[in-house]
C-alpha cells in the first residue's frame, strides 16, 4: 500500500471519527430538545404553580416567565441542532469523496 492511500486513509479514520462526535451531540440535542418539549406541554396543562431547579433546589418560579425561557431554549437547541446536522451533512460528503478516491487508488495499486 503507497503512502498516499495510507495518508487518505488515516484521514477517512479522522472524518469518521469526527462525525461519531457529532452524531452524540446531535443525539444529546435531541434529548434535550425531546425534554424541553416535554416540560412546555406539561406546563401549558397543569393549573398549580410552578416549580424549576437552581442548582439542586427547587424554587417557585412564574409560569409565564418560565414558559418563556423554554421556548427560548428549545429555539437555540433547534438552532445548535441545525448546525449539526449542516456539518454532519458536509463531514459526510468528504468522507464519501475521500472513500471513492481511496478506492481508485487501490485499484491502480493492484
């Protein structure tokens, strides 16, 4: 094998394992996000107060007010979620281009 398959190579190995990074934030983010989701719709539906954690306490929190800062953390993780899937979508594309290259020259090693 030449040098320079191997160098093509390791950076395939190197795109892969980028792209395993960002597969677990994307998978994070969407937890998130699911929970987010998840605490907005149980806050529109309960008629008692409302109670979110500061640190390891709970502490009586206004409902608008705390209906409030779920939208807007639910619009920057949709925010976080896109970029990821716009660099998923572009580390893919260079892995895919880098695995033909690869095998074109393997193929003219033989």
């Amino acid at each position: 094998m030449s040098q320079e398959s191997e160098e093509k190579i390791a950076q395939l190995q190197f795109l892969e394992q980028n792209l395993q990074g960002l597969l677990s934030q994307k998978q994070m983010f969407q937890s998130q996000l699911m929970e987010t989701d998840n605490a907005i719709g149980e806050l529109g539906s309960s008629k008692g107060d409302a109670y979110k954690f500061i640190g390891s306490i709970l502490v009586l929190s206004d409902k608008t007010e705390l209906q409030k800062e779920l939208k807007e953390r639910k619009e920057i993780i949709d925010l976080r979620l896109k970029a990821i899937e716009k660099q998923e979508g572009s580390l893919r594309k260079k892995a895919e281009a880098l695995q033909k290259e690869i095998m074109e020259i393997l193929k003219g090693e033989k």
